[in-house]
C-alpha cells in the first residue's frame, strides 16, 4: 500500500532517485546524498592533526565531539567564506570543507552508486560523486 501511495504521489521517477546537496570547490563541483548531511556551517577553527592523512586538514568541535575535516581537492583555494558540510555516512561525523554550497538536485539512485561524474539533465557540466567510504576507515577508527 506504502509503496503505490508513493508511486501514486511522486510517480516510479522519484522512487528510483536521491536527491544530491551540490557543492564547490574552485571551479568543480561534487554532490552528496542529502540524507547524508547533517548540518551546513561555516568553517570552523581547526585544531591540526599530527600524522593525519594529505586530505585531513585537522579537527573541530561539533554538538559535543570532535568532527575531521576532509578536504577533498589539495589545490583548493581557501576563502574567507568557506564553508563546511557536516555528514554521518554510516555512523561516521565528518566535515567536507567546501567553497560554496550550490543546489540540490534529484538524480538517479544507479548514477549516484558509481562513485564517478554524472550528468544532470539540463545542465551543461557534470557533478563528482566521490566515494566518501573510502576514507571512513582512516576518519572514524
């Protein structure tokens, strides 16, 4: 019953979808689940982290713990706006320092799965969907 009410309401399309949080950083952008954001701020002071991994740029305090920052483009140009997405992928908080916070858009839940750039309708440029699980193991240990 669940189901057809969904189907009725939204139409297959939207069942089959996820809606993304699409973001900047310089002239690229990348695209997160937005199930998978927990809060937008802005960039927070970061404490450094001896021996962290190239793309840990340090910690900062969010609701009571501790959060790593993840900087996903070394090259990134740092500005006085930044800002910092906050996520739980799968039970893991972490930051992604971002330029800027763009849209959100519904694609495909198979194109979001890749990991890869997806086109989106009506858009000339394609959206990074990086695979975040890869560096969960090195954050949330």
């Amino acid at each position: 019953m669940e189901d057809n009410l969904f189907s009725f309401l939204y139409g297959d399309e939207e069942k089959d979808s996820v809606s993304v949080l699409i973001y900047g950083i310089g002239d690229r952008e990348y695209g997160i689940a937005i199930e998978n954001v927990v809060e937008i701020i802005t960039y927070p002071k970061l404490t450094p982290v001896r021996c962290a991994g190239k793309n840990i740029e340090g910690v900062f305090p969010f609701r009571d713990r501790i959060a790593a920052a993840l900087c996903i483009d070394e090259e990134m140009e740092k500005d006085i706006n930044d800002m910092m997405v906050v996520t739980d992928i799968d039970g893991c908080e972490f930051g992604i320092h971002v330029n800027t916070v763009n849209r959100i858009v519904s694609i495909y839940k198979e194109d979001y799965a890749t990991g890869e750039a997806v086109k989106i309708a009506g858009e000339e440029n394609s959206i990074n969907i990086p695979d975040y699980s890869k560096n969960l193991k090195s954050l949330c240990q």
